[in-house]
C-alpha cells in the first residue's frame, strides 16, 4: 500500500471514530451525564504540593524516616540529606492551615508548598505528631481556597470516595473508588490507627492529600497503602477526618498532642469469650489489666469489665478505645459504660499526664518500677529446682535494666534472703531504703548478683 493509500486510509478511520464519539449522547432524559468534574472544580484549590528537604541524623529514629526507606541500610546514610514529595490540604483558608502526614515534615529542614495555581511558599511547622501521622503547616497566602470537613462517623462501606494527591509528583492527581472498610486498625502503620480503606488508587505522593466524598467534602487524609510489590493494589488507607481535625486542633493550640493515659489493658470482646462470660450478644472492649494506681484503678475499672460506651459513643472494639483516649488531653474526664456481672454500670475516668504518672510510680516503687513479673518454679536440666520471680518484660529506662537485668532473668534472692514469689520480692523491696541486692538464675545455667540503685 502506497504511502497516500495508508494516509488516507487513516485519515478515513479517524473521521470515523470522530463521528462515533461524536454522535454519544452528551445528556440522557435532558439531564447532563454524571460527572466529578463540577466538584473537582471547586475542590481542587484546596490540594497542594509539598516538597521537605530532610536531613537523617545521626541516631536519628530509624521510624522517623520514610516509610518505604524503614529497615532499609541502604536507603539513607547519618547526615545525608533527601527530598520528600507529597501532598496536603487546606483546612483553613484564613489562617493558611494546611493539613497532612507527619511522615513528610518530620525532620524536615524546608517545607514547600506549591499550590494549585502555581505559587510556591516556605511553610511553617506549627507541629506534628508522629503516633497518628498528623501535621498542622501554615503558610501566609491570598485568596486561599480551604475544603470543607465532612462527618467521617458517619461514612459507610461502600460510599463513592475520591483521592487527589501528587502520587510521584504529579500534581493534582485524581483517582476514584468507594471505601472497602473502616475502623481498621491493628496494622502497625501508625501508633494510633482507625483507618478508612479505600481502593481509590493511591500511592507514594499521595501521603497527606485528601479522601473526599461526592460532596467535595474532606473524610480522611491518605496516609499508606498495604503494596507488597512497591506499587498500588487497591488498598490504601486514609486518617478519618474527625480524628485529623482533633488532633489538629491540639497542636494549633497547644503545639502538640499531650496525649494522657487510662492504664489499661484490653482486647476486642469475641463471640467466643461473651459466651465464657455468660453474656453472649455482648459487644465491647474487655478489659484485660488494670494498672496499679492508674486512672483506670481510681476509677474503680476491674478486670473483667467490658467497655460499651465512652461518653455516648458506642464500643465494638479494643482499638475504639485506644483511639478515643489517645485523642484526650491529660487530665481530660471521660464517661465509662461498662458491663460488669451482666449489669451496666457507669463511671468516670480522669486521664492522667504520662510522665506525671511514670514519676509517681517510681517514687512509689524506685527498684522494681517498670518490670512485669511472674512467679517461677521449674526443674532446670543441669541446674535443678529454680524459684522465684521472672522478669518477662522491661525497658532500658528502668533501675533494673541499667544495673544489668534482662528479660527471662529469674531473680532467687533479694538483700541475702531467699524469695519463692513476688510478695515476697515486693515486701523486701518495699523495706529497702538503700541499694537492692539481687541473686538471680540466667537461662543457659548462669547465675549472678546486681545491684539496683534507686
């Protein structure tokens, strides 16, 4: 076929498709075909850019680096410098409030945001918090654009979501899906985790750009995708706005999240162990340990108890729970809901400073604060009887740890005396008001003496 024939030959085929695309019906019924444009138009503004300039220093947190860069030796050097890419959101258009992920600002030397119209401007930290990823930047611009904040609560599996980001920098990206679940957590991206998922297309870049229903409405601000092979496969994960908003609101006021405490511990309630309580349509967070001395003690929590409600949200799970107590403020009163013995009772809980508490246990326990312990009897191949307390967990900022302790230790004597339990053990060191001689059995058939000093 001759060079003209092939040319007119596509040229035919092109008039050819034009006609068909053409001749597609532009509204149905007189109505308009759907579209996100008409949203997007107004919606758009309000997503930027942003470029840190990080430095790694040296014994920086290995946790504090980007995520895909975590365990990586090779990614980052001490002291090496790299760039960041991802993406934000303006909440606040007065104020030049934007919202995105901890991830992207942490450590950061330089912060840039480039806006949708193309202006560029240094941004300030005005503070993050890294348990839930969040980070509040503020810029001084005109003519801003700020998204308006839907209820996440009220979001449901199956609504139509859309993402806008700058997955690998490019900017004003838009992909769209419908939220696949919510309340995941337990996932170990973030400390605090009620994640919405989405099978929006997201992927790196897109980290602090929006979720955002129909409406243009802000529902979450995308944090992570599950990427096995490096590249997207329709899980990702977006902070529900209401949480983002919290938090936010915290450190514009206060610079930080001065998260307190309940000391308690607790897992999900299973139909398996409603059954063992006697209480098989129960639902809620059971708790599992209550802290000496704690929030959740002075509150008179008890182990057994099933969270149903924290003030008047209900409780399906454990990660509720650790949610909606990491998002109070030390000293913060909360409403409790319980069901005890198949009877609901209700009480209220006092959060309580980290530290303020941590120095209060120590100076009520200075030799033993911080360990978790257990009664040991064994016949040890080699070594014979072995009595006792184990350790079974401490940390290196205890008395213990810094005099040599470790986990799995068993400790046989305390002052020259002969211990079998931990009564025994708290007793002892109750009465000491100097150092505390231990005695203790090593796994492997070792066997030595340390000193804890108060």
């Amino acid at each position: 076929m001759s060079k003209l024939l092939k040319s007119l030959f596509t040229a035919g085929l092109l008039a050819a498709n034009f006609h068909t695309y053409a001749s597609l019906p532009s509204s149905v019924n007189n109505q308009p075909l759907p579209s996100l444009a008409p949203m997007l138009h107004h919606v758009m503004p309000a997503i930027v850019n942003i470029n840190t300039q990080v430095q790694i220093n040296d014994n920086a947190d290995a946790f504090s680096q980007p995520p895909a860069d975590r365990g990586n030796p090779n990614a980052h050097k001490d002291g090496q410098q790299f760039e960041n890419i991802g993406s934000g959101v303006i909440v606040d258009a007065k104020n030049g409030y934007i919202l995105t992920n901890a991830h992207l600002t942490d450590q950061a030397k330089i912060i840039t945001v480039t806006l949708n119209d193309g202006r560029r401007f240094h941004a300030k930290l005005i503070g993050q918090d890294v348990a839930s990823d969040i980070a509040v930047l503020q810029i001084h611009a005109n003519n801003l654009t700020a998204i308006k904040h839907a209820d996440s609560n009220k979001m449901q599996v199956g609504d139509f979501v859309v993402a806008i980001g700058s997955p690998y920098g490019l900017n004003q990206t838009v992909t769209s899906g419908v939220v696949s679940a919510l309340q995941r957590n337990n996932l170990g991206i973030e400390g605090y985790e009620d994640f919405i998922q989405t099978d929006a297309s997201i992927n790196p870049g897109n980290s602090g750009g929006a979720l955002v229903n129909l409406k243009g409405q802000l529902v979450g601000i995308n944090t992570a995708i599950l990427a096995p092979s490096g590249g997207n496969i329709g899980i990702g994960f977006a902070i529900p706005s209401d949480m983002a908003y919290s938090i936010m609101k915290q450190i514009i006021k206060y610079g930080s999240v001065g998260r307190g405490i309940a000391g308690i511990m607790m897992q999900t309630l299973t139909p398996e162990l409603a059954d063992a309580l006697g209480e098989p349509q129960a639902k809620g967070a059971l708790i599992s340990q209550v802290a000496a001395n704690s929030p959740a003690a002075k509150a008179h929590l008890q182990v057994g108890d099933v969270i149903k409600k924290i003030d008047d949200s209900s409780i399906t799970t454990a990660g509720q729970v650790k949610n909606t107590i990491g998002l109070l403020r030390a000293g913060s009163k909360v409403k409790l809901e319980i069901l005890r013995h198949g009877k609901i009772v209700t009480t209220t809980l006092v959060t309580a400073d980290p530290q303020k508490y941590d120095e209060q246990n120590r100076a009520a326990d200075p030799f033993l604060y911080g360990l978790v312990m257990k009664d040991f009897h064994a016949q040890v191949p080699h070594f014979g009887l072995v009595e006792g307390v184990q350790i079974l967990q401490l940390s290196d900022t205890t008395p213990a740890w810094q005099a040599g302790l470790r986990t799995g230790d068993v400790i046989t004597s305390v002052n020259q005396q002969t211990i079998k339990n931990m009564q025994q053990l708290e007793k002892i060191a109750q009465n000491s008001k100097n150092d505390l001689l231990l005695n203790i059995y090593r796994s492997g058939g070792g066997a030595a003496f340390f000193v804890i000093k108060p």
